[in-house]
C-alpha cells in the first residue's frame, strides 16, 4: 500500500508520513516516527506553558512580596501618625501651661516693691504702662564719675585686675562699705568730660538705699609705707611745693617736697618728709625758715606713722 504524502501533508487532520515516497511500507519500525502536526504544535507550546506557569509563580511570590511591603507601609504609616498625634498633645499642655502661667505675675528679680502704680477699677492695655517698680537691694550699685584726666590711671589699675571700691554714707563717714568696680563706660560724656563708672557694692543689711547720694573712693593702688600729712601743710612757691618741718630744737626747716593722691583731709608725701616729723598747718605765714616755732596746745600735727595710715594722733 501506497500512502500519498501530497495529500496527506495537504491534509492537517491526515497522518503525514514525509521521506516515504517510494519506499515499501513494512510493519511498524519504532525508527520511523509518524508526527502529527498537531501534536507537533503541542509539543512546541509545553515549554511555553511551563514557562508561563514559572512566571505566575514569580508574579505570585512578587504580589506576595507586595502585599508584605504595602503592610509594613500601612504600620509605618500608623505609628507616624500615632506619633505625630503625641506631639500635638505635648504642645497643647505646653501650651496650657504657659497660658496658665499668664494668670499670675512673678518678680524676674529679687527686691523691694514701691507702691502700686495701678488700682482697682483703672483701664490698663497690655504693654503699656507699669504695674509697680522693684529695686534690687542687695547687691546694690554705685554710680560715679571720674575726670577724663584720671581715666588713664584707672585703665592702667584695672588692667592689673579688679578695683576695690569703698562708699560712705554722710552721716556714716568712719563705716565704709566695700565692694568692687564692675563697669567702665564707653564714652566721655561731651558736656562735663567726665566718665561713669559703676560699682557692685553688697548690701546685705540695706544700709544702701536706692537714690541715696553717698560718698565714693575707687582704690587704684595700694602704697606701703606711705607718709601723709594735713593737705594744709603743703604751701606753693616759685620753686614748687613745700612744707615747714619743726626741728628738735623749734626751729622750721622749709623742705621742698612732691606731693600724691589725696584721701579725704590728707595727702601724701612721695618725697621731701620722712615718717614720725613734726610739720606746720597753721599760720605759715608768719614762718621763716631758722625762725622759733611756738606749738600750740592740741593743734600738733605730726607725719603718721605707716602704722597709722590716717594720721590720726
């Protein structure tokens, strides 16, 4: 029997049997294989279908993977929220408690209250205008001035350090209070040349009043041994200042001298006097030097001893 290939293969639904034409037709040989198109097809799709079938597995796996992200995202989401809400609660007792603090008034210092400003029933606005005033009693300070001539000497002492400040009350004079130079202004005052210095002086005891005038010594230096003596007792002449000096035997000695600072009623003496000689403070006038001197009952005045810085006999 004698297949027609040209029919067969023109004919999709009929067995094809190529490289048959004109050979003998045996029993069948497993070395010759019938293929049908169809099932050809077929074979050729099986590894299309299994790699469909991969790539549904990888889809799969990847939305798996996704939906594990979008739930991370959902709680990360959450908790920002969450915190984002504990803030809000912070800031609003924050701000409860900075309008509750508004209901009361409290001193930003320690000190004194004067009178109420302000009564019962008066219109007010805020920031305007002042409720009452406090000073600070202790420490209190101290304002003064000093020359623009002696500015220099007080910036070469303060370069050494801190300058020490005493401050008398007028009706206290012999009970100073001591404290310490805190500020130098920045510029001499052009109508008076002077410069405002201020002193920080503790008043634990509130001798010091707001207001009260007081008297004022800056120390710059400390001189030992320094002889002072009467500031009447030096006189001026054509040859500079001088001072009579009582001799043992009464007699003045003019000596000319060169004279320092000044402390209240005494000054001092760099030069010309020694500690323990006895000067003139009255009269002289009537004084020529070799000539008598007569004493007079409690009017001796001596060059104090460094151990009596004041002079005081």
């Amino acid at each position: 029997m004698r297949l027609d290939a040209t029919r067969a293969a023109s004919n999709p639904g009929v067995l094809g049997v190529p490289e048959l034409a004109g050979l003998d037709a045996r029993r069948w040989d497993p070395a010759q294989r019938l293929v049908v198109p169809q099932c050809s097809n077929r074979a050729r799709q099986v590894p299309a279908c299994e790699e469909r079938r991969n790539e549904r597995g990888r889809l799969s796996g990847h939305a798996e993977r996704v939906d594990r992200c979008s739930g991370t995202r959902r709680r990360k989401s959450s908790q920002d929220v969450a915190e984002a809400q504990v803030q809000q609660g912070r800031a609003a007792v924050e701000n409860a408690t900075l309008n509750l603090q508004y209901c009361s008034i409290r001193s930003p210092i320690d000190g004194r209250a004067g009178r109420r400003l302000v009564d019962i029933g008066n219109v007010v606005t805020a920031n305007n205008g002042s409720l009452l005033t406090i000073q600070r009693l202790d420490p209190i300070y101290a304002d003064f001035t000093v020359t623009e001539n002696d500015l220099s000497a007080v910036q070469r002492n303060m370069r050494r350090g801190t300058l020490d400040v005493e401050v008398r009350l007028p009706d206290e004079p012999d009970s100073a209070l001591t404290g310490a130079l805190t500020f130098l202004d920045n510029a001499v005052q052009d109508g008076t040349g002077n410069v405002t210095l201020r002193a920080t002086i503790p008043n634990a005891g509130h001798r010091l009043w707001p207001g009260r005038f007081v008297k004022v010594r800056l120390v710059l230096s400390t001189l030992p041994g320094a002889v002072l003596v009467p500031a009447a007792a030096p006189q001026m002449s054509a040859r500079g200042q001088f001072v009579y000096v009582v001799k043992q035997d009464a007699t003045a000695e003019l000596r000319l001298v060169k004279t320092g600072q000044r402390h209240g009623d005494l000054v001092v003496i760099d030069q010309g006097v020694s500690a323990g000689e006895r000067v003139v403070v009255n009269g002289q006038l009537g004084v020529t030097p070799g000539g008598q001197v007569r004493e007079e009952p409690n009017a001796t005045a001596k060059a104090p001893d460094p151990t009596n810085p004041r002079g005081e006999s």
